[in-house]
C-alpha cells in the first residue's frame, strides 16, 4: 500500500495473512517493514487462536531482498557499521522467529524472490510458486554477502545447490526451484496457486493444534539452523562489505542497470 503500511495483515478466523506490501519497490524490506515484521511475530508467538500464516507479497512480486536504498547514509562509517550490524543481526533473528511460530507458516511466491526474500520462502514450514516466480541470492553482484539467507537456503535445498546458488548468483526459474527444493511445488498461474494454498490451510486445520506446535518443535529439535557464532559473524560481515568500494560500485552498477567494474 504504501511505505507507512508496508506490511498488510489480514485476520480470516484462524488464518493470518501477511503480505508485504512495497510494489513499487518490489516488497523490498525497509526498515519498516521489518518493524512491522517484528511486532506481528511477537504477537502470534503469543496467539492461541491463530493456526496457519501465509505469508505473500502485493504487486505479482514477493520480495525482492533489502531495501538498497537505505544502506547508504551519511552517518560516519562506525555509526554505519554499529548500526547495520544490529539491523542484520536482527534479520537473522527474524527468519527464526518465522520458523519458530507455534503457527504453521506456509510462503506463497509470485514474481521476484530474491536476496531477503529467500529468508522468507526458506524459513516458512511451506512453500509454493506460481509459475512466474524467479529465484535469485545477487548479493556477490552487488559487493554484498548472503550472511543472512545462507542458513536457511542451505537448510532447504541441501549445502550444495545452496552453494552454486550464492557463488554463481544466476535467476533461476520457478521449475528449477523445486528441483532443488527451495519450493514444494509450482502451480500454473495465481489461482492455482491460490487454490493449492487453500488445500493446504485445509490439510492444516484437520491436525491438532497442539500436536503440530509440539512437530514443528521436534522438526527444530533435529538440529540448529547455523553452528554457534555464526549469526553474530554473518551480521558483521554483511556490515563489513556493506561498507566496502565493491559494495558501492555494485550497487551504484545495479541502479544504473550496468555491469560493475570488477564484470566489465
């Protein structure tokens, strides 16, 4: 809708409904919207009555990753530094909070998911994709690091096509992300995909609630998302490279719809 209201939700009885709402940008996470993240997941963590979270984006897009607009500043480089490393840590600890929902999560993908977005397909319980999605981890085109997604791409698709995802940086199609498993199916067009989502919500409300509160707690008992340290590491080398002359060129190369110097 707009950048005041950049995260829409919407209440149907047991199910809530997320959709990031930046078409103009693409759904791309500001600041805002993470705010806004932060306070619907602080309120289901606490919901009894709210099962099932679909999370999706306004715009025929889903999200396409950081705001890159508000990486630049004209705060010194340790204001910036000290600054970006809270919003990365507390990126990190967002895709977490998602996968921890007592609520089963399930992301509905059209358009561009891409960079931040895959943190938001990857830490859902459940993903789908309308034939037009388009997957993509850009951030070594632009300077930038994956610190954030690699987690849970790695997590969903298995360490190596998450590998050859982040290094060669290509858009992949809708089709290729459920070969390798970042997606669990790809429907037509966004009635399909629609309809699937409501099959699945269906699927869902015949469980017990707390018996998949409790699964999904098991499914997290199987192991950590990342080794110890890890988030800490990955928000300061995000605010590392974010800071860097190759992060500079490669956004300013991005704005200017060129190849950065390092490709030319």
């Amino acid at each position: 809708m707009s950048d005041e209201a950049p995260l829409t939700i919407r209440r149907e009885g047991p199910l809530v409904r997320a959709i990031m709402d930046r078409p103009q940008r693409r759904n791309a996470l500001s600041e805002a919207m993470g705010a806004a993240w932060d306070a619907l997941l602080a309120d289901l963590k606490q919901d009894s009555t709210a099962r099932v979270l679909v999370i999706s984006g306004a715009g025929g897009h889903f999200c396409a990753g950081l705001d890159l607009t508000e990486v630049a500043s004209t705060e010194t480089l340790e204001q910036r530094l000290a600054r970006q490393t809270v919003r990365n840590r507390r990126t990190g600890a967002r895709f977490a909070d998602i996968s921890n929902l007592p609520q089963v999560v399930i992301a509905t993908i059209e358009g561009s998911c891409h960079a931040g977005g895959l943190g938001f397909c990857c830490s859902a319980d459940i993903a789908f994709a309308a034939a037009s999605a388009r997957f993509c981890a850009p951030e070594v085109r632009r300077g930038l690091v994956p610190a954030q997604i690699l987690p849970w791409v790695a997590r969903r698709t298995g360490r190596t096509a998450a590998t050859r995802m982040v290094l060669e940086a290509n858009i992949i199609d809708a089709a290729e992300a459920a070969r390798i498993g970042l997606v669990h199916a790809v429907l037509p067009d966004a009635a399909a995909l629609e309809a699937q989502v409501q099959a699945t919500i269906a699927a869902v409300l015949d469980g017990a609630p707390n018996a998949l509160a409790e699964t999904k707690g098991l499914l997290a008992a199987l192991g950590p998302i990342s080794p110890e340290g890890y988030a800490e590491a990955g928000a300061a080398a995000f605010s590392r490279t974010a800071n860097s002359e190759e992060a500079a060129e490669g956004i300013a190369a991005f704005k200017a719809k060129r190849k950065p110097t390092w490709a030319a």
